[in-house]
C-alpha cells in the first residue's frame, strides 16, 4: 500500500466493500470517502475516527493483517512547519 489515499481504497477493496459500504458505515458521504481516497481533501479528526473505527471492525472481521490495517497516520497528515 503505497500512500494513505490508496491505502484506504485498497483496504477496502481487499474486504470488498464499496465507497457506499463505508459511507453508509461512517455516516459520511460517499463523495467524502472518494474525495479522502483520491487525496482531494484532507481527513479531519472527527471523520479519520469513524473510518478508522469502521477498519478496525473490518480488519478483525477478515482477519486483515496488523501490518495492512488503516493507520490514523494514513488518514492524518501532520502540520506543516511554518
């Protein structure tokens, strides 16, 4: 898994499920779990908690490898130094 965007869409797309799927999850839009994806905006903290408490749920469900799990680091991206 190569970047956070990807690493999301990869994740789900490894367990199956559509933007829709974790939309409907997370209560958020799927134009929001898509955007997030695609790097076109950026995960605020409230938002990267529900995603990622929908992966953990996902990731125990399938049995998903620690080391291939969603990250808040891959959500997150720190501030940048001024």
């Amino acid at each position: 898994m190569q970047n956070s965007e990807s690493r999301l869409r990869e994740f789900r797309r490894r367990v199956g499920a559509s933007a829709q799927d974790v939309a409907d999850a997370t209560q958020l839009a799927t134009t929001t779990i898509t955007r997030i994806e695609l790097g076109d905006v950026e995960c605020k903290l409230g938002t990267a908690t529900r995603i990622l408490a929908w992966t953990d749920a996902t990731a125990k469900k399938y049995r998903v490898p620690v080391s291939d799990r969603v990250t808040p680091g891959d959500l997150l991206r720190p501030p940048e130094a001024q």
